[in-house]
C-alpha cells in the first residue's frame, strides 16, 4: 500500500519535527530567564534612591483630600509619591484574603490616584497593607498565623499579582510585594514564588517593607531590589529625650544598616519614616492609636535627629517620610507634618538638593 512507507517514516519525521521545535522551547525559556536576571540586575545598578513622602490613600477619604496631599508634596519639593493603602483580612488567623471593606480605596479611587501623581510629574510607589478588620483582634499584621498557611499564600499571591499588574498598567515606579508581615517571612520559597509572578506582571522596580526590629532575617531579600524598612525605632525614653541622646539611639541601628548592606550587597532604604506630633511620638513613634496631647515640636525632633544621622549617610539607599492624611496643624496629633515646625524641615532637606531627580 502507498500508505506504507510514510508509516514507516512517521517516527523519523517526529523526531524531526521534536529537534525543531525543542531549541525553540528552550530559547523562549532560556530567554524569558534572561529578560528577570536582566531587569533585576539593571534596576538593582540603577536603584533610584528615592527621596519622597508617603501619602495614605482610604476608601472614605473626601475627593478633594488626596489632590490637596499632592499638591502639599510638590510645593515642599517633594519628587516621588508613594501612595500606601488598606486592605483587611478578617482576624490574624485567617487563611483567606482580602474580605471587603469600606476603608480600603477601590480600584478606580486607586488608579486615579496613581495617575493624578503622575500627571503631576511625580514617580511613583505603591505599597498595599494588609490590615486586620476585627477590632477586638489583639493582634497586629506582623503577628498573623493562618489555620490553612498554604492557602493564605495562594490568596495572598492572587490578591498582590492583581495589584502588580494595575501598577503596570498605571507606569508606577517601585511596587511593594509586602509590608510588616514578620510572622510569615520564615517562608522564603512562598516568597520567591510570588515575586517571580510580580515580576512577569511588573517591570519596575520591586521592594518589600521589613519592620525595624525583624529585618535581617529576610530569606528572599536577595531577589529584590532594595529592601525597605520601617523605621519607627523608639528614641526617648521617659528620663532622657535630649537630643543628643535621640541621635545615639540611632548610631547602632546605622552600624546593622552598614554592615548588612556591605555584608549582602542589597540597597537599604527607609519605605516609611515618621513620627506622630503628640507628646509620646518619640517613645512610641509606632503608636497610631494612643490619645495624647498634640506637640509638634517633639514630631520635628524626631525628624531632626533622622536627618542628623543619615541626610549624608552614603549607604542609606533612599527614604520616604510617613505621612500625609489628614489636614495638619499646630493641633493635629497625627503623622502629619503639613502646617508644623517638620514641614520647613524637609522643606529645607529638599531644598539642599536631596529630592532632586536622580
């Protein structure tokens, strides 16, 4: 039969088209491997050094509230805007996320917000958090535990894509994979996992935010560009708040900067600094929920210490100031420093050249 022989040459002819194709496969691997060491390396050289501050983006916020923040930022000098925003699991055991909530900012607040900065000239950073919706939960994001940890991951990791990808979409700088999540940082292979998919996702650069007490010990560090820290170490105690002794408590913690950064080659940068402007700001600079008298001038010696230690620290890699909400003023306890002695601080910082475009 005329059948016979092209039978016969189908295992030839498979092979053959198996050779072809095989190189192909390969080269489209091979090369979508090169384009994530590519980008790595290349933002990692270029790492930006941003000088920025932070403005909270909530889901109840006016309309009017972060436009006013924006234009607060340019006016001080102000080149880079990182918007940080809420979203809620419900307790800290939780194994699925995120659940609905009215303070967390739609994708539509999101995305005009991040396009109103950029109209406005300013690169951008997007830092999600993940918050606890129960009130009555005592505990704090960097104390969740899963029931179900793998399934928390998937949840985490569906919910931080769909953010990378509107920040593609939106051209946002640095984009955030995580904040403060110190329990859950143990598991390193989770992680790389789902800065692998940010990374298909997002060709910017990409950070997370360690807190200042547990920042050495990030496992995935190394596939970032820059590590971020939250810096709200306490500086006064009730005895001695001289100020002096504010920049002492800092010098130990900028040696740890030095030498982890000499010792693992990763850039270092502040992600949030900040102090409320109430009367335990510099004892408990963390403490958002404490009710006590305004002091402004307390807020701006805390500021002054940090620019004291680090504003010519050639290893510090960056720093974004927390952080613009609500209105200000000598009366406002909160992080704020429009309207307070801290705003002619930066103002000046800025002015010195430190904010300037790199």
């Amino acid at each position: 039969m005329k059948s016979g022989p092209l039978l016969s040459m189908a295992p030839i002819l498979l092979l053959g088209l198996l050779f072809i194709s095989l190189p192909q496969m390969g080269s489209t691997e091979t090369r979508q491997r090169g384009d994530q060491e590519a980008h790595a390396a290349t933002a990692g050289q270029h790492w930006p050094k941003p000088t920025g501050v932070t403005i909270l983006l909530m889901g109840e916020d006016p309309a009017e509230r972060f436009s006013t923040n924006l234009q607060w930022a340019q006016q001080v000098g102000f080149r880079w805007i990182q918007i940080t925003f809420p979203s809620y699991q419900s307790r800290f055991d939780s194994s699925s996320l995120p659940v609905e909530d009215h303070r967390s900012p739609s994708l539509t607040q999101l995305s005009r917000a991040i396009d109103a900065a950029r109209n406005a000239g300013m690169q951008v950073a997007l830092q999600p958090l993940l918050l606890l919706q129960d009130p009555h939960d005592p505990h704090w994001r960097g104390q969740l535990k899963p029931i179900e940890p793998k399934r928390w991951f998937r949840h985490y990791q569906q919910w931080i894509l769909s953010l990378a990808q509107l920040a593609q979409r939106h051209q946002v700088d640095l984009f955030f994979v995580g904040s403060e999540l110190s329990s859950l940082e143990h598991d390193s292979e989770s992680w790389l996992r789902i800065i692998k998919d940010v990374r298909h996702s997002f060709s910017g650069w990409v950070s997370y935010s360690a807190n200042w007490d547990h920042w050495q010990q990030i496992g995935f560090a190394s596939q970032l560009d820059a590590l971020g820290l939250n810096g709200y170490i306490p500086l006064a105690t009730t005895n001695d708040d001289r100020d002096e002794a504010l920049v002492a408590r800092w010098l130990p913690f900028r040696s740890r900067i030095h030498r982890w950064t000499r010792d693992s080659g990763i850039p270092v940068f502040f992600s949030e600094l900040g102090f409320p402007s109430h009367s335990l700001g510099l004892q408990e600079p963390w403490n958002h929920t404490v009710v006590a008298a305004a002091d402004p001038v307390l807020q701006a010696r805390g500021y002054q210490s940090f620019l004291d230690t680090f504003s010519t620290d050639p290893l510090l890699q960056g720093v974004f100031f927390y952080a613009l909400h609500m209105d200000g003023g000598e009366h406002d306890p909160s992080y704020t420093p429009a309207g307070k002695p801290a705003e002619e601080l930066l103002r000046a910082h800025l002015q010195r050249g430190t904010g300037e475009p790199r």
